[in-house]
C-alpha cells in the first residue's frame, strides 16, 4: 500500500512552510539522538562529519551517488529544536526540527522553509520519504521505497503550493 502524503503548507510573514509531522513512542532526548547522533543519523539520512553547533558535511546515503552537503547548524537547543542550511545542487534549504514532548512520546515536526522559487511538489515527497526511513529506522522494519513517493506524491504536494 502506497503511503499517504501529511504535509501541509503554511504561508507565513517570510513565504511559505512545508511542515511535516510524526510522532513516536520515545522522550524527546531519544528522538533527539535520531536527529542528532552521527551514527544514528547514518541509519535514516546520512552520517556527518564536523563541529555540533557549527559547520558539517552529511553524507546522503539514499541519494544517488551518496553525494556530501555542507550543512550549517544554525541553532541547537537540545532536545527541542535544530535549525540547519545547505546550499547543494538542489538548491538552498533552510530546514527546522522540532520536538514536543506528548502524552505518549515525542511530536517531530520538520519544517522547510521554502525560498520563492521552490516547488513543494519536488521537496514534499523527499521529506515525507525521509520521515519514514527514520520510523523505519527506529522500529527496525523495513525501509521504505523512494519510488513510492516520488512522483507518486508530486501532485498532492504541488496544489498545496
């Protein structure tokens, strides 16, 4: 069964917000550690390399050819809130995390800050693969396909925009 897109798109004073949300059966310190913790990060999206709180380098082990991003890490308020940047071939991204205890666990919302120019229907459906390769991560279950959601999930994401 295909997975259901869950973004939404805020417009906000600056632009617009893609906001995507999970939650998970785990304090915030552990989430925390998924997000934070090179070789926990290697698990879903990458290992990186570098300065926590400062510049790194995140390898995307999921992308074709497995290129390096520099990243920098903007703000770190642990376990509550990471905010990185990356300028790659893709484009400018200004990325922000943020983790709200619950009841029964931890609430994950990853929020792109889109520039003018992008598309929510080219960076929806990563994100939303993304986010599950991490719940793929943390239960131990298989990972799953890319091709599930890109361009299965474009459309969805471009009439929000």
């Amino acid at each position: 069964m295909a997975p259901e897109p869950t973004g939404t798109l805020q417009r906000t004073a600056t632009g617009r917000d893609l906001v995507l949300t999970r939650r998970y059966a785990a304090p915030p310190a552990e989430v925390w550690a998924d997000l934070t913790e090179s070789e926990r990060t290697a698990r879903w999206f990458g290992p990186w390399e570098g300065e926590p709180g400062g510049a790194i380098r995140v390898r995307m082990v999921f992308e074709e050819g497995e290129p390096w991003t520099d990243m920098l890490v903007e703000t770190c308020e642990p376990p509550r809130r990471l905010e990185l940047r990356a300028v790659d071939e893709a484009g400018s991204w200004h990325l922000e995390l943020v983790l709200t205890a619950t009841a029964d666990g931890t609430e994950l919302a990853l929020i792109h800050h889109l520039d003018d120019s992008a598309d929510p229907g080219m960076v929806g459906p990563g994100w939303e693969y993304y986010l599950d390769l991490l719940g793929a991560a943390r239960s131990g279950t298989d990972r799953p396909d890319f091709g599930d959601y890109f361009p299965a999930q474009q459309e969805y994401f471009q009439r929000l925009g």
